[in-house]
C-alpha cells in the first residue's frame, strides 16, 4: 500500500534541495575579477600615461606634438627601468585627471598633479620625485605686496589661476578673500603671466621654471617677490586610480632608485642648471674620500 506524502513534506524537501543548489548555482554564475591596473599593465608591458602640458615637466613641440621635459624624461626612464614602455595616451585639463583614472581611459596621470586632501580622495600619489616653490608673480611697478604677502588676501585684488591647477588651492587656502581670475583648464600656463602684465590681475603663483620664457620675452612686465614663496610643495612624479597600492609601490621603488643613482638631479640640472626652481628630494650618496 502506498504512502501518501503530504504536500508540507513536498516543500521542505524543495526548499533543502534549492538550498544545496544555490551556492554552487551562485559560484557558477559569478563574474570573474576584474583584471587590476597593475595587473594588466605588467601582462601587457605597457603604461597609459596622460599628461598635461607644464614646462619644462612637460614640455609639447607645436609642429611635432613630441613631449619632453623634467617629468616626462622621468617617466620615460621608470618606464625602461621596468621594461615597460610609457604609452603618452591624452593631454588632459587638471580638472579632468583623476576622471579619467576613474573611467580606465589611462592607467597614470604621468605630469606631477601635486597632492593635497582633495586630490588624495581621487587618486594615489607616487613619493615626490624632487620639491617645489611655487613664487608670488606682480608687475615690476607695483609694490604694495613687498612688505607681505597678506596684503594680496583683500577682496580689491585679483589673482589669476587656471581651472584645477594648484593656484586655485592656493588662493583658497591662504588668500580667500582675493578674486579669482579664471582661465580655462587647457589653457598654457603662460596666459597666467600675461593676465597679470596686462591688468586683468593683480598676482599669480608659478614656479620659476615655467615662467621663464615668458620673463625672458617680456622684460621689465613683471617681478618675483624673492622672499615670499607662495608655497613650496612635494611633487609627486606620477597619480594612479584608488586601490592601485601594488602599482604606486613598482612605481615608488623605481622613483627612489632614480634619486640615489643621480639620475633625478641630472635631470633637474638638464631643464634648470641652476636648480632654483626645484629641491632635491635626496642627493646621491657621495663618500668623502
């Protein structure tokens, strides 16, 4: 005579058979990992690096569009060391950087973005590959600034900065009560200088080394007030996506060996032979006998 099963009995039995199922159903249908940045970057034997044009860390040629410069000579030698080849993907507005890390569209912004809390939030910052000063930039007439730089932080004064570049942090940081001059992110960084020698500002804050060209070509526009740096900052060589710890340690590594065999300071020494735009991070070790 046959056992009637009741339907309650039925559906425990389903239920504990789906159950047992489901991990493996789960596990089968899992999406694999996504490869990292670190990861397809050694099987591939290439860096996507962006840039942005800053001389002389990155300097374009007009007719060739062939990059070179502190930053770029820098890469370019991480890159061998490694035994990989820097691939120059984009030319990017700072404030598009760290978008395009976020959206894989290159693996390294490879042109010095400077690092601060903002910036920390978006991408990972290789060690500093040598310090900066950044100078406090008027017309060679005007003196109201001699005495301290606090006179720039009063709503009557201009200071002109491009869109993302560390000026912008500057003033917002030590001069909030200044006005804004605003250039677009993509414009050369020279237009800063021309703002202020034409009276549409009153300041800017650059390194000497990329104002020299437009001093050199413009003499008695402007002055530097030698004994007010603006800010003197780390700057990091290279910015990596969040997460990229494995990536910014191979790179790290790399920039340390090129300050202790001399070849960071060559470098500096190429572009700027008096080195008064730029701090040594760490000379190489040179014994005295």
């Amino acid at each position: 005579m046959k056992k009637n099963i009741c339907p309650l009995a039925l559906l425990i039995l389903a239920l504990i058979a789906v159950w047992g199922l489901s991990p493996r159903m789960a596990s089968s249908t899992q999406a694999p990992a996504k490869e990292s940045v670190f990861d397809r970057v050694l099987r591939t034997g290439v860096l996507r690096c962006a840039y942005a044009v800053y001389p002389p860390e990155t300097i374009k040629d007009p007719n060739t569009g062939k990059l070179s410069g502190t930053i770029v000579e820098t890469t370019e030698e991480v890159g061998r060391q490694l035994g990989l080849k820097i691939e120059w993907t984009a030319e990017v507005g700072f404030l598009d950087v760290f978008t395009g890390l976020k959206t894989g569209r290159y693996d390294a912004f490879c042109s010095g973005a400077y690092e601060n809390p903002q910036r920390a939030k978006e991408a990972l910052f290789t060690i500093p590959f040598n310090y900066g000063a950044t100078r406090i930039f008027v017309r060679a007439d005007d003196t109201r600034f001699d005495e301290s730089p606090d006179a720039i932080n009063d709503p009557k004064i201009t200071i002109a900065h491009i869109d993302g570049e560390i000026t912008q942090f500057i003033i917002d940081e030590s001069f909030p009560k200044a006005r804004h001059y605003s250039l677009p992110a993509l414009t050369d960084i020279s237009q800063t200088l021309e703002s202020v020698a034409t009276r549409k500002a009153d300041v800017t804050f650059l390194q000497a080394g990329p104002a020299r060209g437009f001093m050199e070509h413009n003499p008695g526009k402007l002055r530097i007030l030698q004994k007010f740096p603006a800010r003197v900052f780390a700057a990091p060589l290279i910015a990596v996506p969040l997460g990229e710890h494995d990536l910014k340690y191979l790179l790290d590594a790399t920039i340390r060996t090129l300050q202790e065999n001399g070849f960071v300071e060559s470098v500096l020494q190429k572009y700027d032979p008096t080195l008064d735009s730029y701090l040594l991070v760490a000379k190489p070790y040179r014994k005295p006998f």
